[in-house]
C-alpha cells in the first residue's frame, strides 16, 4: 500500500536504528525517513563513507537511499515537529547504579527522548518503542507523554529482532514482525499504519498484533530462549569433555527432532552481545518484583551458566599451560561478541582477556573489525586498571600471525572466517614448543593442527592426550 507523505522519524542512530530504518527507507520510497542522534560524530559517520557501525550489506542499502528519501541529522526537534511516527532506538543499558543495579534497564535515555518528544511534539504521533526495553515501559511513556505533551500520542511496542552480522538479511527476511498496541480505535489505528510501512516488503501473516505487553514481554522472552539454547549446550559440552562423547554429533543428534530444531546449538566459549544478558536480567529483575522468584532463579541460571563457561574456558588454558600462564603470551583471536560485527558488547572475550591478565600472562589481542580504542576501553572498564596498566599486558595486533609469534597459545574467542585460512604449519613454526590451540569456537579443523603438532583443546570434543587437566 503507498503511503504517499508519510514521514518516520528516529531517535538515535545505532545499531538498531540504523540498519531498521535504512531497510524502510529502501522499502518505502515513497516514505521519508529521517534518523537523529544527540552526538553529532554519529551522524557525521553515517553522512560519510565511513559508517559507524560495520554491518554486512549495509553501505549498499544506505547509499542507494541517503539524501532520496533517508537523511541523517542532529536535529531533533524538526524531525520530531515533522514526523508521523516516532520510533525511539536509544539505549537501554543495564543499570549500573541504584535500584535494580545490575539488572534493570537505565531507562535514562528512554524518558529524556520522550519528555524532549512530549516537549516539541505539536500535531498527533504514532511513537514506537523499538529499543528492548522491560515490560510496562509503554505505559510509563505514554503517561510521560500524555502528561507533559500537547497532543494525541500513540504508544506502540516493536521490537526489533535483527542480529548483529545478519542485520540486513534478517531485516530483509524476518520471522515475523511483531506490533503491540492499544485495543482501542486509535491504538488500532495506528498499528495499521505502522503494519503498512512493513507490509511493504514483509508477507502480513507474518505481521503480528498484539496488545502491548506480550509485545513487550515476547522480545525478553525470545532473548531469553535463545540463549538458554546456548547455556544448554555449553552445560552439555562440560558434560561431553568429562564423558568422552562431541557436543557437535550430540547437538546435531538432538536438533535433528523438529520439535527442538537445529539452529542455536553451537557450543561456544559464551554468549555475547549487547541483548542476550541484558534481556535475560531484565527478566529476571521483572520476576523477582513481581514476586515470582522461582521463575526468577530459573532464568537467571542461564547466566550464571555463561559464566561459568568462560571461566572454564580459561581454566582450560590454564591447566593446559601446566598450571601457570604467569609471563607467557597468548595470541587472543577475535574480540568481537561474534563475527562479522565490530560491537563488543559483553563479548566473552573480554572476560577471557580480564582472567588472563589477573594470572599476568602477555595478551595479543587481533580482530579484523573491531577499534582499537574500544578494546582499551573494554579493557581498562573490565580490569578496573588505566590504559597503561593494561598495556602491561595486552598488545594489540595487526593480523593474526603477529599475534601467534613466539605464543604458547593461541586461543580463538570469535569465530571470523579468516580463522579457519591461517596457514597453520607457518603459525606453528613461529610459535614456542609445545604450541596449544584452544578453540572456543570450534571452527578449526582439529585432526589437521594436531598432525601439525598442535596440542588442541575444543570445546566440548574428546580431549587431547596430551592436554594437562590438573
Ligand atoms: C517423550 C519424548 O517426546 C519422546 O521423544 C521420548 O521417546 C519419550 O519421552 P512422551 O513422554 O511419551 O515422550 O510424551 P511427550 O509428548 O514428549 O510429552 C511429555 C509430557 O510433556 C506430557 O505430559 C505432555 O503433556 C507435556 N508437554 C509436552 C507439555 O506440557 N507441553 C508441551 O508443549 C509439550
Ligand atoms: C540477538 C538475537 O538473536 C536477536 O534476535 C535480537 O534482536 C538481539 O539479540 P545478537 O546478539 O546480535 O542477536 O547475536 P546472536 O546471533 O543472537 O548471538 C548472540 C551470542 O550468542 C553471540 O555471542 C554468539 O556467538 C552466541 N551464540 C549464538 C553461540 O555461542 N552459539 C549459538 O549457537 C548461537
Ligand atoms: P542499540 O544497540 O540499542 O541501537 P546504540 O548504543 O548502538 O544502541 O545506539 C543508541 C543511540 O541512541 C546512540 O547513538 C545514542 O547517541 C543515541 N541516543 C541516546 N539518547 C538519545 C536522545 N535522548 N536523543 C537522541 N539520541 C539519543
């Protein structure tokens, strides 16, 4: 349907809004869309050639529609004045201090957009939550709105399902596209409207109304299911180390049954991402004030698993390393929370990275995409040390090989392509003797690295002979 005039906006310019609104702006020629942000370094990037954020298939889909009917701007108040709908794409941190610290989401951001949407706003607004945000959150905006604002505003719930690395496939192609409203005429009125900007592209079976809260609740929910998939299978792979049996032939196996599926049964170092633990505490902190802690001890589990999956992992290096890393090197491959993204979010290597340093090993640190400022920030924020305390311990690297010379070890925290292409006889030439491999990914091919010389630890996989485990 055309919906000729019709004019989005949306505030903050991230990795959800960014890549959601390009899409409808690609879909929607006939629609304009314009994207704000407070920082004014954002916006110059997504201006330039040089975008802030890396995301497979992205530029392509922002030049073919920048400066047409997609712009990018600092400012606010006019694309808000102008705007039909109003999704808000800011972020939702965890909360670091007071009530709920730790758990709850900062809903900072959230409200001054929506108080500076309450403050300008002149003619009515379909205003969309598409950040993840806890359950009732519309509601505390639209009281924030209705209360400070002049007109009629409309509160709908979409969240946003896109992963990071496949943004623009799954933009492209979603499951399913879910919208919660209001049951009364206007609420029904506007889901319809934001229902059309999507059946642009998206099948309307696949278009789902809700009222307001599943929408909010079902976000959490899918977070929260998919990596209990992977707190699963991780769990599954101590098992698997301790029993002689491969966590890839069980995962398969057991995804072979349709009612449990094959997807999301890689077993990994730990799960990353700016989503999946947030979520997953929000959950928690919700259940726990609605005084449901059992279900709160359930989910929160989950966590705690991802944790102790990293710290196994470093265990492994450890022991591996007859008990002491203190002064050795150890090449880190990828920092990012998965490949194919720069973000490292809650990436498990961090952790890894933190663990090393407290046994003062020397980190060499290489990802193909992620800043080199960012990981000193990661770093100096994990460790709790300044920037040249940390380069006591970790150099970073322009390629993997610089990172691997003279190591013992080289661990393999994120699964980039380029991983599985090193030339494995040079690495291990350059490497001090006996060389270890631990691949927290399981994408290296085992058998080959260990005809090489290798000693290999893997995930979940039978372990290596001459692999020290005390
Ligand atoms: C199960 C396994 O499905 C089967 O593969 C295995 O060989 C034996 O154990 P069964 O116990 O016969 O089979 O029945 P199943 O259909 O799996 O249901 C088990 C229980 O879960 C039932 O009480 C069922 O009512 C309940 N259930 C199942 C739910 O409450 N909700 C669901 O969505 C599915
Ligand atoms: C997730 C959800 O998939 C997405 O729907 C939601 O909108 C945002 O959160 P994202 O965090 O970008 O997306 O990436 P995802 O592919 O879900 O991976 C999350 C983490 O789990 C990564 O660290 C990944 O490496 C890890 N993972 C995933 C595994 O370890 N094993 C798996 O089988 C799948
Ligand atoms: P996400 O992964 O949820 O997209 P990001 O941190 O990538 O999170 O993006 C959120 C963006 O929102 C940031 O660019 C930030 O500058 C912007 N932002 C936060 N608060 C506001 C606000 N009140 N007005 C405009 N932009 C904001």
């Amino acid at each position: 349907p055309s919906q000729d005039g019709l004019k989005i906006c949306c505030i903050g310019a991230g990795y959800v809004g960014g890549p959601t609104m390009s899409m409808i702006a690609l879909k929607c020629p006939e629609v304009q869309v314009k994207i704000v942000d407070i920082s004014a370094a954002r916006i110059d990037a997504w201006n330039s050639d040089n975008l802030p954020i890396y995301e497979p298939g992205l530029h392509k889909v922002v030049t073919a529609c920048r400066g047409k009917n997609l712009f990018f701007s600092t400012d606010i108040d006019e694309a808000i004045q102008e705007a039909d709908i109003i999704f808000v794409a800011v972020n939702t941190p965890t909360k670091k201090v007071g009530i709920g610290a730790g758990r709850a989401s900062d809903l900072t951001y959230w409200e001054l957009a929506a108080r500076r949407i309450a403050q300008v706003a002149e003619t009515p607004k379909i205003v969309v939550e598409k950040s993840t945000v806890p359950i009732k959150t519309a509601e505390a905006i639209s009281a924030v709105l209705h209360g400070a604002g002049k007109t009629r505003f409309d509160v709908l719930s979409n969240p946003e399902f896109l992963a990071e690395g496949t943004a623009i496939t799954d933009l492209d192609n979603p499951d399913r596209v879910l919208i919660g409203g209001q049951l009364d005429e206007s609420g029904q009125k506007a889901m319809d409207t934001l229902a059309d900007v999507y059946a642009h592209w998206v099948p309307r079976d696949r278009i789902l109304l809700t009222n307001v809260w599943s929408s909010e609740l079902s976000k959490l929910v899918a977070n929260s299911f998919l990596a209990q998939r992977v707190s699963s299978i991780n769990a599954i792979s101590a098992v698997c180390e301790a029993s002689g049996a491969d966590v890839d032939e069980v995962a398969r196996a057991v995804g072979m049954d349709t009612r449990i599926g094959p997807k999301f049964l890689k077993a990994s170092v730990g799960f990353g991402g700016s989503c999946f633990q947030k979520d997953i505490l929000n959950l928690v902190y919700l259940c726990e004030s609605f005084g449901l802690p059992e279900v709160a001890h359930y989910f929160h589990q989950v966590v705690h698993m991802n944790d102790y999956q990293k710290e196994r992992f470093v265990g492994r290096i450890i022991h591996g390393l007859y008990n002491t890393v203190t002064g050795k090197k150890i090449a880190l491959l990828g920092f990012a929370f998965k490949k194919d993204t720069g973000d490292t979010r809650e990436s498990a290597s961090i952790d890894v990275c933190r663990r090393l340093i407290e046994e003062k090993a020397q980190v060499a640190i290489y990802d193909p995409k992620v800043e080199e400022e960012q990981v000193w920030m990661d770093l100096t924020y994990a460790c709790k040390m300044d920037k040249t305390e940390v380069q006591k311990y970790v150099t970073l690297c322009p390629d993997a090989l610089t990172a691997c010379k003279d190591a013992h070890a080289m661990a393999v925290a994120t699964e980039w392509d380029e991983f599985k292409e090193l030339d494995f006889h040079q690495v291990y030439d350059t490497m001090t003797k006996p060389s270890f491999v631990f691949d927290g990914r399981n994408i290296l091919d085992h058998a080959t690295l260990r005809e090489i010389g290798f000693v290999v630890y893997a995930i979940g996989k039978p372990l290596d002979p001459k692999l020290s485990t005390a």
